[in-house]
C-alpha cells in the first residue's frame, strides 16, 4: 500500500530486563521484580523493574536499600545481559519482517520506516500486530509510537505504558505535546530544562515559540535544534547502519564502601581502562578524548575530560589520561563511584596521528614497515593488510565482569 509521507514507529520494549526474566521464568510474572548491580552490596542500584515494583514507588537508578523498604516483598535478579542480548536479537529480527528499515538505538528500542510497507494493512493494524506477535512469540511486551519522522515517534512511544499505541500528528502538537514539561522532551536532559527556565521556558510549547536568538545564545546549534524538534520537524531518516556508529564507549563501576585509599582507587581505575581499551580494540576505533567520572555522594558528582593529542586505544594511554584528571580534580574525599569513557571516536583506519617531538622517534623506527604496507596498499587494494586480528567471541576478562558497561550499542556483536 502505498502511502503519502513518511510513517515512522518508535517500538520501546516495556521494562525490557525485568520482561526478559519473567519470559524465562514464568513463576516472576505480575509480581514486583527489580534487576539490580550488586545485589549483596549496599551500593546495588536499580537497573530497571516490572510495573508492579514500579506501583510501590520502586525507580529506575534507586539504591537497592531504598526500593526494598518501599517494597519488602521485592524479588531482585542480577542482571543477566547475555539472555538479554539473545531477546533483542530475536526481537530486531521479528520488526525486520515487515521493513528492512529498522534502526536500532539501544537493546530494546528501535525506529521502523514502515512508509512503503506493502501489507495491506492500516499503520495501527501494523502496530498492533508487531504488539501481539512479540507478547505471543517472545513474552515480551512493548509500546510504540506512530508519526511522521523520527522525534514525535519517539515522543508518541512514551505517552502510553505499558502496551500502548499511540498516534502522534502534527496537527495535535498543540494539544498532545507542546502542554508537556520542557523536560520531558526526547533530548533534553534536566540541566538542559533548568537552562531553559532562565529565558522563560519551562513547556514544549513555549520552546516552539521561544526566541531564536536567545535559544541559539543559550544552547548554541542544539537549541537551533530543539526548537525545531519541538514545533515537529525532523528530516533524519531511519538507518539501519547506524548501530555501527560509537560516540562513545565508557564503564563505570560502584565501589563496595566508599574510599579514599589512593592504591584502590588506581586499581579500580586500570579494571575500567582495560575494559574500554579491549572493548575499543573490538570496534576498531581511537578515542581523542578521556573522560572520567567521580562520585562521592548521591548528589555529587563530579565530571571532568582531558583533549588528547593523538587519539588513543591502549590501556596505557587511557589509564596516563585518566590519572592526570584524578590528580587534577580529586578532592581527597571518599569515592563511592569511577568512570572512563572515550570520547570523540575515529575509526582506526581513518585516523591521522600527530606526530610530534615525543612520539617522532618512536615512530620513525616503523617507517620502512609502514613504507612497504603502503606499496602492498597500493598494488593490491586497501585494506589488503590488517594489523591484528579482531575476535567477535572474546569473552569479557573475570576483572571486568562486575564492570557497569554502556550497553547501548555494542549488543547485537
């Protein structure tokens, strides 16, 4: 059936960790369960949980101790991300029936271009099948957006959970989106709201109507953005390919006790630069950027990153980054969470590297190497010549496993 403009699905899985044990085992189902890090230790936090934990006020984020006093009954799963890997996989694949546009942005969200699906189907007919076949299938329950690009569709999503379907068109903007809380819109976070409500902003609608100038002047080309977003407008097209693409790559790990022996601290910090080098070398991309993360408290967070020279890969490198910023920025007080992530990705092969005094001399050494790679490049075709060799089965290291990993983008490997 062919239809005039673009229909764009946002499919969000419900509470998709907690769903995926319950699919496995039956005897959790309609009861209130968490999914939490550290389940034995005081600092496990809430990693997501079913609709019933959700009724006694259990969160997303909320440590461990807090959710079970505000649900002593609370059943609580370690989180178990090689099954959840395996559901999203068959779940992407059940969506592909219907359009080889899907683009997946994380394990258990996606977009659909259904435009030029060819079932004789209605789009909420479509939907409301990609619904009920992923509960009877695959026991696992899920909400989607309808609109024409991508932003409302993912607007639409989150209006109605669980197992909703909902509509969003221009023409309801209006009455369906612009009432909505500023922060409340897909992109923006609450330090972005709280920037918002010192021009005067704090709904949708008074940031599709707000000024340029000071929306440019106070968020610069995402303000620009946003504005555009909240009045509808989003021409990105749905990429199947974009899964590949890594801005970032970064764990986090939360202490056992909070700390401020400097030994430990070290330590846990080579765990977490080991895990995003061996993660880095499997997608074969540099960072130019380290961040890192601390946390003392609840609410104190501190977040700080240090502009590399060259871009990096090496546990070596990351760790010399990483220890700069600790130096720098470390208080002294006790630590009860650390961070890296590499940031401001290049593909290995199209990375340049800056020569300068210190790495000149190291480098020259490879020259006649890369001279005669180069000749072989050039004779055979690039790419011909590969240095190492990348292992789609590595098996995370016994050190890292207890890492918090940003298991966005990498879960389909």
């Amino acid at each position: 059936m062919k239809r005039s403009g673009r229909i764009i699905f946002h499919v969000d899985m419900n509470s998709f960790y907690a769903s995926v044990e319950m699919a496995y085992d039956p005897t959790l189902r309609g009861k209130p369960l968490a999914i939490a890090g550290n389940v034995e230790e005081r600092k496990g936090i809430v990693v997501t949980c079913s609709y019933e934990a959700r009724a006694f006020g259990v969160k997303t984020t909320m440590p461990l101790w807090e959710a079970k006093q505000k649900c002593p009954q609370l059943i609580v799963r370690k989180p178990n991300f090689e099954r959840y890997r395996k559901s999203s996989q068959a779940m992407f694949a059940l969506l592909r029936n219907y359009t080889d546009l899907v683009e997946p942005v994380s394990i258990d969200e996606g977009y659909m271009d259904v435009t030029d699906c060819t079932l004789s189907l209605t789009p909420i007919q479509i939907a409301e099948e990609i619904q009920q076949r992923l509960i009877s299938e695959l026991l696992l329950p899920c909400s989607i957006g309808i609109a024409p690009n991508k932003f409302l569709a993912k607007m639409a999503s989150d209006m109605k959970k669980p197992m909703g379907i909902t509509v969003l068109r221009k023409r309801e903007l209006a009455t369906k989106l612009w009432p909505l809380p500023v922060g409340e819109m897909h992109g923006v976070g609450a330090k972005t709201a709280e920037k918002f409500k010192t021009i005067g902003i704090t709904t949708i609608g008074e940031l599709a109507e707000g000024n340029d100038y000071q929306v440019k002047h106070l968020l610069g080309i995402n303000g620009e953005r946003l504005k555009k977003r909240a009045n509808g407008e989003d021409n990105r097209p749905v990429d199947p390919d974009s899964v590949s693409e890594f801005k970032s790559i970064g764990n986090s790990t939360t202490l056992p006790s909070d700390t401020d022996d400097e030994q430990v601290i070290e330590k846990i910090l080579e765990k977490l630069a080991v895990s995003v080098s061996a993660r880095m070398k499997r997608k074969s991309v540099l960072s130019q950027n380290v961040q890192l993360v601390i946390r003392y408290g609840i609410n104190h967070t501190v977040t700080r990153s240090r502009k590399l020279a060259n871009p990096i890969e090496s546990v070596e490198h990351i760790m010399e980054a990483a220890l700069f910023l600790l130096k720098k920025h470390w208080n002294g007080e006790p630590v009860r969470l650390l961070g890296i992530t590499a940031q401001d990705m290049v593909e290995k092969d199209q990375s340049v590297k800056q020569l300068d005094l210190f790495t000149f001399q190291e480098d020259a050494k490879y020259e006649p190497l890369h001279k005669t790679l180069q000749d072989l490049e050039d004779k055979f075709g690039k790419g011909i010549i590969k240095r190492g060799i990348k292992n789609k089965n590595t098996v995370q290291s016994s050190s890292t496993a207890k890492l918090t990993t940003s298991f966005q983008k990498d879960f389909l490997e």
